[in-house]
C-alpha cells in the first residue's frame, strides 16, 4: 500500500515535469498569436497583457496540469489500481482534446477544474451528480448556459450524434470550426479507439471496476446535459468538454486492461504504436497548427501592430472592415504607439491621399475603391501561412482618376 | 443431407409458415412500382441494352461474342447480371421490370439465406423471426433489390458461400466446401467488389480447412480458385478493368502532403509522417471505422445518390443490440462459425475503403446481413427477456414500426426526392424516345445538358444491335464516347444544334429535348412548337424542360 503511493507520488512528480515540459518548454509558443477570443477572455478575468507575451496561457496550462493530476489521483482512489492512474496521467497528458484546451484561455477549463475536484471530494458521497449539475448555475453567465426548450433539444440530438461519431472523435474532430483543431486529428489519438472499445467492455464486465465505471457514467450523462444547456454558437469541444473527459476514462481502462493482460511482446507494440500516434499527431500541431488555422487566430493583427509600431507611423486610417485589427489595437493599447481612426467606406479617396501623417490600411476588397490592386502594395501584413489581410497605403502614390 | 439445411428443432410449422410470409412481404415491397421507382441510372440502360443485345445478336453492343466483361462505357462491367437480364428478355419482353426482376429475386432470396443464417446461430425460433423480419424490411436490402445494380447477386453469392461454409463446420460434409467456393468464385464475375472480398475470405476458409487438417481439400481448392479467377486477374491486369480503380484513386492526398511538407520545410520529421504510407492508412482506417460509425447506421442523411439513400442502416430500436452482437461475437471469436461471421463483417467494407470512398453502400454490400447478425446475436444475450411473450410481442410491433417508417420514407418522401434529382433528365429522354421514336425523323438534344445517354435512347427504341455495332463511331481513351448515330442527334452546344437544324430541316419531323436556357436561346434564332414541359416535382434549382417540334420559319 505504502509502496504503491511512493510510486504514485512518484509518477504524479513526474507526470508533473513531464507536461511542464510539453507545455511550457515545447509547445510554448504554439498558437503563435493570441485569438480574439482571448481577448475577450482576458477582459472578461481582468486579465493584462503585453502584445509580445504569451504569458497569460500559464493560466489555462497550469489547470490542464491539475486536472491530469487530480484525474490521475481519482482513478488511484477508486480503484487503487496504480497501472490505472499512471495511463490515466498519460492519457490526459497526450489526448489532444485537454491538451489543445490547455494551449489557450478558454473558460470552460475551469469548468472542468472544479468538476474535477468535486469528484476527488464527493466521489463517495451518492449526490456528487447533483452538486456538480449544481456548479452549472454558477457558470451560467460566464458560460452563457441556458436551458433548452423542445425544439432545441431536438436540434441538438443530431450534434450528439455527430460529436460521438468515430469519425469525429478520433479522425476530423471538429468540422464546424478550424479553430481548436489540430489538423488531421480527431479529439482523441487515433489509437485510443481500439482502447475505448476494451475500456466499456471491461467496464460493463469486470466488478472491480463498477465504481469507477458509475463515475464515468454519471459524467457521461451529466456532459450530455452540458451539451444541451450551452449554446449552439458555442465550439463543439467545448460543448462536449465533459463528454470527452469521462471518454478519456473510459480510454484508460481500456490502456490499462490490455497492458494487464497481453503478452510482453503486444505490450511493447501498443506502447511503440502510442508514441508514434504521439508524434504523428503532436508533429502536426508543431509545425502544421499555425498555419492550417491562421484564419482562425490574430498572426495578422500582432504582425500588423508589430510593425507599424517599427516603421514610428503615428496615425492610421481604417474601416468597419479591420474591426478585428481594432480590437487587439484596443486590447494592446500599451504596445501600440499609433493612433487608430475608423473611417467610411465612402469617403477613402480623400482621406488616404490626403497630405498628412495619417495612413490608410485597408483590407483587400477595398483597394478597388481607390483604384488599386494589391500587387500595387508594398508592406502587407499576412496570416501566419501567407494569405494578405491588411494592406498599408503609400503616401506617395501617384493617384490617377 | 435435407436436415443440414435447416434445423430440425426449429423447423415447426410456426417458423415456416412466418418465413413463406415474409419472403412474400419482402417480395412484394421489393417489386412495388418497381418500373418507376428509384429511377433507372444510366449504367442499368446500359445493362439493358448489352442484354437485349445479346439476346438479339448474341453480341454484346461494341460486337463482341458472348464476352465475360461487357465493355460497355469503357469500364468493363462483370458480365454475370448481364446475362440473367438477357435471359428475362429472351424469356419476357425487354422492360424496366425484367431488368430489375433478377435484383428483386437476389434481393428476396436473401431473406431466405439470413433465416437459414440465424438458425445455424441461435435456436431461438422468436428471435430467427425477429432476424428474418429484419432482413425483409431491410432499409438496404429493399434499397439495393430495386436496381439492377450486380451488388445484391454479388453479395447473395458471397453470404451463400458464408453459410454453405458454416454448414460445412457444423456437419464436416466435405462435399460442402465445392459448393461454397464455388460460389464464392461465381461472384468473382458479378462485381468487381468481390476482387478483394474473395481473396480474403478464401484466406479464412484456407486457414480453418488447415486447422482442421483438410490439406488436400485445401491444395484443390486452391489450384481451382487460381484457375477459375484468371480470366478475372486477366481482365483487372491486360484487359481494360482497371480504370474502375484509376477513377477512384485519392487525388487529393498527394496535394495535402506537399502542402503539409512545405510547412516544414520538407525536414527530417517530416518526411517520416508526411507522405503516402501515412496517409494511405490514415484514410484506409477512418473510411473503415467509418462503416461502423453512429453517421452512417443510425442517422438520417439528408443525402441521396444511386448508392445511398441516405436512410440510416441499422433501426434505431436494434442499434443497442447491434452493438452488443460486437461483444457477444467476440467473446466466441475462438468458434470457427463465429470466425467466418467477423470476417465477413470486417471484410465487407473494404471494397468502399479501397475504391476512396468514405461509405459507398454499393461497394460495400457484401455487410448486408451481417448487422442482422449483430443484432441478433446482442438480443441472444437477452434470451430469457425474449422468452415472455409480451416483451416479445411488443419488440416485434417495435420493429414493425420502425420499418414502417422507412417503408413509408421510401415510398413517398424519397420517391420524389430520387424522381426529382437521380437521373432526371435522361428518364424523361427514355420516355419521349419511347412515345415519339417512330413518329418523328430527328431527336436533338445537348450533351451540355444531358451527357451522352445512347443507353438509354438505344433501349427505348429497342434500336436493332446488328445496325448500331455497324453504324457506331466511338472514341475510347479510356472511356468512350460515342459520336451522333440514327435519328439522334446530340452536340456540345445548344448554338450547334440550331446551326445543323438551319442546314438540314426539310421537315417538321424534327423533335428536341432542350432546357429552359436552351429555350431562351433557340427563341430568337428559330422557329418551334412546345409539346410538352418538364420539371423537377421538387424543384430547388428552379429547372425546367421543354419538348419542342422545330418548325419552318415563314
């Protein structure tokens, strides 16, 4: 028994340094740019930050940290199984659903926390369901959780259907948006299907593990009531967030039944197959994310702040268009040293070829107006993967009606 | 030998008499409206025709004797269904109904191979009922009986060698292993799915005859295997086939791995999981995890192609025990009885896979029946449940219910979904050279507009083979086209059409099939009557059609 919680403590110290290193070390600057939603975020916690810091994920990455080591813990409790709790740590250090989560601000992280720590707390009390349903109120707000009437239940079954199909969860992931989505890759590691299946067998089979399995069962049907409650706007990683916690169970158990019960030989082979699927999918968030997604995220709007900042511009023109650009321009408005004017559409003639300090940066379907072509430009600002997003209009152009 | 076939604790008369019942449901929701409903592809008129073609000349359409492969488009089609519908036209009269009448047959017999199935899984009589009732209200199996697509015959020989094979473990008769090889062979020539289902399915057959220590058997079945598929090896290597898997081929692959190696720069990384291994699994595995997804067997698609119809595979009221029957088949994957049947399923979508596609019903049909299977083998596990008759009674209303709904789906929301958007135009074609063939002197159309269907216009007119292999001029590289022949004259453009009227019309015998666009143009540059007008009953791009009779300017 002692023995055993040496080598938990152990696995947990190291599990610790482990992801510190993935997260902080590694994969630390990856998304390279901040998202609007941050920002959003950020002001939403009264968070404040500089233009050339990524500080302000330490927050979210920390309590991916927690939640694996708490996860890690409760599998330990309740089923004193220390193979279990050890996979359990590595499972959620590597499963691409809490590890992209952890990689930006996002609230429903914190959601996750304090379920989380309710189960470690609760788990032995019968009514652990209805206090965390419970937390839901208080992430009402923040979460803009509502509860759905007829209609929207029936929209919604059709999502469950989706979020739960293979395909999704171990393949695409998310297709209705780009922008948690590590390309080529589902919420899971491909190889955790063949996991899950052992997983829910095992749990439906062996006693040892009805405890554990009623947790995980009641997390199911408390995330399908999440999935329910949120909006439909919300991102379907984090409408199925809790869906995918209790899955990423259910894949442990699975881990750990095979690696308990195959010969030395399978066990080396699902342990190479792992890792391989580790860097297959972990090679295509490090050098495939950023660039797949940059629509996505503000590569942009920095790169633009970034460099007029350099080129000392003082003043810049732009329209309802670069509404994104104003954003971070307001958000990081310690680290901009320009001054930022909305302007009309009507009017752009005048005002960017008027003889002053102020510059127009215009979005590309508006350089017909002044009778431009982007290959008339000279300093554009991209995305991360090359598409031109902002053009700066020369002073000096030689205007011809 | 007559006991092998069917169980003798479970034949009573109960279970007989509900077996020639459903075998007569299943025929007659198989065969109602079938000349009208799904409406007829190009491929079947092309199936039509090589059989009337064959029937008349003994030659199919490009001339060739009694060929095994029929040319046809270019594509080599499997000639097996092409010979049974001749055989209808040679017995009856040359129709939509003969053509699809062998389908309907496969289609009903396999109600029969599914009971006979069941019987060798469980001698529970309630739950071979509930088995065979869900094979006759089979959203696929009715789906694919209804077209004379070869998939249901090919798929009809496959599960016929499965059961002849189980029978065969059950009883040790080795007279059996012929039978089930050889039609396991015979579908070798029905459809090119079986060109990776056969080999893999023999390889399990192989591998349980050399448990049981059948070495000659084994040695002669292979021998024979070899012999009877060469003339197919040859066809797929040397004789043309192997366009069906050149039109499939992932194109899109090799872009995604540039693009994704450019991310890296082409690095060490890189190079080891960016490039066509990979990917080529990446794909194989989710197209086939794919086939047993939540999307595909239990959800509504709003979807319709003439292999899908977009209803969900399973009943959502057996999908529990479908999932269960995984379980339960596993636990006894050491029998070989239940080895051959998780084979079979995992086999099955490999074809769709393997041609590219994501879930391709067609391709994949060999599964049909393995669900049932499942199903009925998740339900076993219930089997005291099952035993009160209450229980019992109100699953069976259950399914009935729910087939009800698919029955209903098809037949009224489907219908005019597949009327308004499957092969639309060229069935009208088909039914105005059928009315107008004789009565008029030229039929026009673009092939902007409608392809080039010589199929169908050949088999409305029962036009003479003899005269369209000698009149016939083809461009082939590799699939053919074939130029403007007899009365029917088809170009790119619509401006092409009016120029060769300007030139040649002599009478008013001249008739075309021509799009409202088609209309507006043809308005300003001649002279026409409108006979009549078409359009979509569920119009969403707003079409619409015109048969027009060209008349003299005055």
């Amino acid at each position: 028994m002692k023995k055993n919680i040496y080598r938990l403590i152990g696995a947990l110290l190291i599990g610790i340094v482990i992801n510190f290193l993935i997260k902080f070390v590694i994969f630390n600057s990856v998304p390279n740019s901040v998202s609007s939603e941050e920002i959003k975020n950020m002001q939403l916690l009264g968070l404040k930050t500089s233009l050339y810091s990524l500080s302000f994920r330490w927050l979210p990455k920390l309590l991916t940290i927690l939640i694996i080591l708490l996860s890690s813990l409760l599998t330990y409790v309740k089923t004193r199984k220390i193979l279990l709790s050890i996979i359990t740590l590595i499972i959620l250090s590597f499963s691409p659903w809490l590890f992209i989560l952890g990689q930006t601000l996002n609230l429903h992280l914190f959601l996750l926390t304090i379920i989380v720590l309710l189960l470690i707390s609760l788990c032995h009390k019968k009514y652990w369901i209805f206090i965390i349903s419970f937390i839901f109120i208080l992430f009402k707000q923040w979460l803009d959780l509502k509860l759905p009437n007829l209609q929207q239940i029936i929209d919604t079954w059709p999502l469950v259907v989706r979020l739960l199909d293979f395909k999704t969860l171990f393949f695409t992931g998310d297709s209705a948006s780009q922008y948690l989505k590590i390309p080529k890759t589902g919420y899971f590691l491909f190889f955790d299907l063949i996991p899950l299946f052992v997983g829910i067998y095992v749990l439906l089979k062996n006693q040892n593990n009805r405890s554990l399995g009623k947790i995980i069962s009641g997390l199911f049907i408390i995330g399908l009531c999440f999935l329910f409650i949120s909006q439909s706007s919300s991102l379907n990683i984090y409408r199925g967030i809790i869906i995918f916690y209790s899955v990423s169970l259910v894949i442990a158990v699975g881990y750990e039944y095979l690696l308990h019960n195959t010969s030395y030989l399978l066990k080396a082979l699902i342990a190479l197959i792992f890792v391989l699927n580790v860097f297959f999918t972990y090679e295509l968030f490090y050098y495939h994310f950023d660039k797949k997604n940059s629509f996505e995220w503000g590569y942009a709007e920095t790169n633009a702040i970034n460099q007029l900042n350099q080129k000392q511009i003082k003043c810049i023109n732009i329209t309802q268009e670069s509404g994104k650009l104003k954003q971070y321009v307001d958000f990081f408005n310690n680290d901009v040293n320009f001054k930022t004017n909305m302007i009309s559409n009507s009017k752009l003639d005048d005002i960017c070829y008027a003889k002053n300090n102020c510059y127009c940066l215009l979005r590309e379907q508006e350089l017909g107006l002044i009778g431009l072509q982007k290959e008339d430009i000279e300093t554009i600002f991209s995305h991360y993967e090359g598409l031109p997003i902002y053009f700066l209009i020369p002073k000096n152009e030689t205007h011809v009606y | 030998m007559k006991h092998m076939f069917i169980n003798s604790k479970n034949t009573s008369n109960l279970l007989l008499l509900s077996l020639i019942l459903l075998v007569i449901v299943g025929f007659v929701i198989r065969s109602y409206q079938i000349e009208s409903h799904p409406p007829v592809d190009n491929d079947e008129f092309a199936i039509a025709y090589d059989a009337y073609s064959i029937t008349q000349t003994g030659k199919d359409q490009w001339g060739v004797k009694m060929p095994l492969f029929f040319k046809s488009f270019g594509d080599y089609k499997n000639g097996f269904d092409i010979y049974i519908t001749a055989l209808m036209y040679k017995l009856f009269e040359p129709n939509i109904f003969w053509l699809r009448f062998p389908s309907i047959i496969f289609g009903t017999l396999y109600i029969l191979l599914i009971f006979l199935l069941l019987s060798n899984i469980t001698i529970d009589k309630k739950l071979i009922i509930i088995g065979t009732l869900l094979m006759t209200l089979s959203p696929y199996g009715i789906f694919f009986s209804r077209t004379s697509s070869a998939s249901i015959s090919q798929s009809f020989f496959t599960i016929t060698s499965i059961l002849t094979f189980i029978y065969y473990l059950k009883s040790n008769h080795k007279k059996l292993i012929p039978i089930s090889v050889g039609s396991l062979l015979l579908s070798l020539y029905i459809y090119p799915s079986s060109l990776i289902v056969v080999p893999l399915l023999l390889s399990g057959y192989i591998f349980i005859l050399l448990k049981k220590h059948e070495y000659t058997i084994t040695i002669l079945l292979v021998v024979a295997a070899f012999i009877v598929a060469l003339p197919v090896i040859n066809q797929y290597l040397g004789g043309g086939s192997m366009i069906r898997f050149q039109n499939v081929a992932n194109i899109g692959m090799k872009l995604e791995i540039n693009e994704f190696r450019h991310h890296s720069q082409n690095d060490f990384v890189s190079k080891i999981f960016q490039n066509k291994i990979v990917y080529q699994s990446f794909y194989l595995l989710k197209n086939f995890i794919y086939h047993f997804d939540l999307e595909p067997l239990i959800y509504l698609r709003n979807h319709v192609d003439q292999h899908d119809n977009g209803f969900p595979q399973v009943l959502i009221i057996t999908f529990p025990f479908y999932i269960l029957g995984f379980i339960v088949l596993f636990k006894q994957i050491k029998n070989p009885t239940y080895l051959i049947i998780a084979l079979w399923i995992v086999i099955s979508p490999l074809p769709s896979i393997i041609a590219g596609s994501g879930f391709n019903g067609k391709r994949s049909l060999t599964f049909l029946g393995s669900d049932i299977v499942l199903i009925i083998l998740g339900l076993s596990y219930f089997h005291n449940i099952f035993q009160k008759k209450l229980v019992y009674f109100l699953y069976l209303i259950c399914i009935i219910i729910n087939s009800s709904i698919f029955v209903y789906w098809y037949f009224s929301p489907y219908k005019l979904l597949a009327e308004s958007h499957l092969y639309f135009k060229t069935n009208k074609l088909y039914q105005i050279v059928k009315q107008n063939y004789s009565k008029f002197n030229t039929i026009v159309y673009t092939t902007k507009n409608l392809g080039e269907p010589q199929n169908p216009v050949l088999f409305a007119c029962l036009f003479p083979p003899e005269k369209y292999i000698k009149i016939k001029v083809a461009k082939c590289s590799p699939w053919c086209r074939i130029q403007p022949f007899d009365k029917f004259i088809y170009m790119e453009n619509i401006e092409d059409i009016i120029k060769y009227i300007s030139l040649n019309i002599k009478d008013n015998k001249i008739i075309g099939f021509l799009s409202s666009d088609e209309i507006e143009i043809i308005k300003r540059k001649s002279c026409y009557e409108i006979l009549s007008t078409f359009q979509p009953k569920k119009n969403y791009l707003n079409e619409k059609f015109y048969l027009i009779q060209f008349e003299q300017c005055i």
